[in-house]
C-alpha cells in the first residue's frame, strides 16, 4: 500500500513516555530533599503517586481539571497517603512538570525512521496529551522539524479513540484517510480511534504482548524500524 501520509502516537510509540514520567519524578524528590526525609520511601511513593495521578488523569474531562490541578492534587493525595507533609504539593508539582516539559527519551530507533520517512512521506502527529509539554519535549530532542502538522487532544478539543481527532490530522494534511496509515502503541486509543476513522492501522507492539484474535489491526511491528519495511514491501 502506498501512504501519502504516515500519522504517529507521541507517547510509548515515539518518546518513551514512562522513561522520561519515571526519571523526572526521581530528579524532582531529589531536587525537592523529599527522597532524603527519614520517612520517605520511593517505592511506596511511587507506588501511590501512579495510582492516585491515573485516576486523576482519566477523570479529568468530567472533573474538568486542569493539568496543573490534576498534578497538585495527585502530590496532595499522595503524600497525605503516606502520613508526610502535604503542604507543598504545589511546589512539587511545578517543580514535576517544568522538569518533565525537559525530558525527551527516545523510543529505539524513532529518530532513525524519522529521518528515513521525511521527505518521503507528509509526517504527523496525533497526541492524547498536553500541548505545552507535547511540543516542549519534541523541541527539547530536536524533533519538530521532522512533522508537517501536530494533532494534540488538548489544543484541538477531542481525544481518542474520537474519529474526530483523525479528521483534524487529514484536514491539515490535505489527504483523504485511505492515504494514512497510524502508528501507535495502544490499542485502546489507537487502534480503536483508527477503525473509527477508517484508517489503516500499524500496531507497534513494544512489550510483545499477545493480542486477542478480535483485534485485526492492518500491521503489527516489534521495532520502529520495521515500518520503514512494511512501506517497501
């Protein structure tokens, strides 16, 4: 199949969206002194904090908070949950999310099927995240160069799997969806959003996990690299 257009998923499927949460957390307990409180323990904060955030995270759409309350009060909880000091979750939110908007931890091999795909195919990214932090991360890798167009959730007002989403990224590419083909590492987001859109869908499978037999996506790679593969075949 030819594509005109190859669209990608920013986080886990291009920058290693754990890697960089995982490292600039441990760089802000740090850089905060909250690690070297005698009561402090990182696993079970770490622990806490990824539990209490994803469901601040998924609730936020009806909770209508921003990325900022939504960080505030993950540090909040958090810290009451483990008997410490709450009064600075504040502070320690900031602190997160400016060192977080710094962090760029490729996924393996994105910059080598970025740079074999530019020029030949219009590139483009579809993000279920925040703008602020989704270009200030592409910036900080040297990235932005490689994109024609940056389709983020919160800039655009839809979110995927909505269809809508997709129809943003075709409109500013100027191409019809048999031209597209997504890549993308959830299946929940992904996947499904690409069906909803009548777009063919490349299922980067990093963990290798077994996928049920309902799931049909148009391509499965283990590697970035295999995409610039399935192109040529």
């Amino acid at each position: 199949m030819s594509y005109k257009a190859i669209l990608f998923d920013l986080d886990n499927t291009l920058l290693n969206y754990s890697m960089s949460e995982l490292k600039s957390m441990q760089n802000t307990v740090e850089k905060h002194g909250l690690i070297h409180k005698a009561t402090f323990s990182w696993d079970a904060f770490w622990a806490l904090f990824s539990d209490v955030n994803f469901r601040y995270w998924n609730e936020r759409m009806v909770s209508n908070y921003t990325i900022y309350q939504v960080l505030e009060y993950s540090f909040r909880d958090t810290l009451q949950g483990l008997a410490l000091d709450h009064s600075e979750a504040r502070l320690l939110s900031t602190l997160y999310w400016e060192t977080f908007c710094r962090a760029c931890d490729f996924e393996e091999h994105a910059m080598e099927i970025l740079t074999h795909l530019h020029g030949r195919h219009k590139l483009a990214i579809i993000s279920n995240g925040i703008g602020e932090a989704q270009r200030s991360r592409l910036a900080a890798g040297g990235m932005n160069h490689f994109f024609d167009a940056l389709i983020i959730s919160d800039e655009v007002g839809y979110w995927k799997p909505d269809k809508q989403i997709f129809d943003e990224a075709l409109r500013q590419l100027s191409i019809d969806r048999s031209e597209a083909l997504f890549v993308g590492d959830s299946l929940r987001d992904d996947y499904v959003g690409a069906v909803n859109a009548g777009i063919d869908f490349c299922y980067y499978n990093r963990s290798g996990l077994p996928i049920d037999a309902e799931v049909r996506p148009k391509y499965v790679v283990h590697s970035l690299m295999n995409v610039a593969s399935l192109l040529e075949s």
